[in-house]
C-alpha cells in the first residue's frame, strides 16, 4: 500500500516534469526559428524602405542620377537601415549575454550565421 501510493506519485512527477521540460524545450526552439525568421524579415523590410527612399530622393533631389548612381543611394541607405536597426542592437554586449544564456551552442552558432551577412555587409 505505501509503495502503490508512492509509485504513483513518482511516476506522475516524473510525467510532469518530462512533459513541462518538452515545452520548455518547444518553447526554446520556436523562439529561435521565430527570431531568426523575424531578422528576416525585418531585413526585407529595411531593403524595401532603402529602395523607395533611394528611389524618392533621385527623383527629387534636383540633380541628375543615371541609374549606377541612384543604385549606390539605394545600397548606401540599406547598409545605414540595416546598422541602425539590426546590426548596432546586436553588437551590445548586454543582449549578446541575455540571448546567449537563453540558448545552447549550437543555437547561438545559428543566430550568429543569420547575423553574420549582415555584419559584414555593413562593415564593407
């Protein structure tokens, strides 16, 4: 009797606790895919904006811009958008510790490969 009763007990706690750590580890991975898949966007969003506001300030600046001209604008406003928004923000040791801690090593090796064209882009 007294060992039905903590049989019991022990294998629910041991249920409890595989099914939280499952979640636990869900939740892990799906805020990686999630961040990695919102750099992503955010990108495409900063080179959709770099590309009208090249295109606006060429067509209205008051001088003429042939195209290879207009399209170093574009590149020049992308590498600014992407540091000021992505790249500066990664590089602050603080967010660099806090995510880190969050994640395993090879984890954080794929956050730093997403992160990686972006850094070197704007170092170019």
């Amino acid at each position: 009797m007294f060992g039905t009763r903590t049989l019991g007990h022990y294998i629910a706690t041991r249920f409890l606790m595989a099914i939280l750590t499952t979640f636990l580890l869900c939740s892990v991975l799906i805020y990686l895919i999630d961040f990695v898949e919102l750099l992503r966007m955010v990108d495409g969003i900063l080179q959709t904006q770099a590309t009208a506001d090249g295109e606006y300030f060429c067509s209205n600046s008051g001088a003429f811009f042939d195209r290879e001209r207009c399209n170093a604008v574009k590149a020049c406003l992308l590498k600014a958008y992407r540091l000021q928004y992505l790249v500066s923000g990664a590089r602050i040791e603080r967010f660099q510790r806090a995510l880190s801690s969050k994640l395993t090593a090879g984890q954080m090796q794929r956050v730093d490969a997403a992160f990686a064209p972006l850094s070197a882009y704007v170092a170019s």
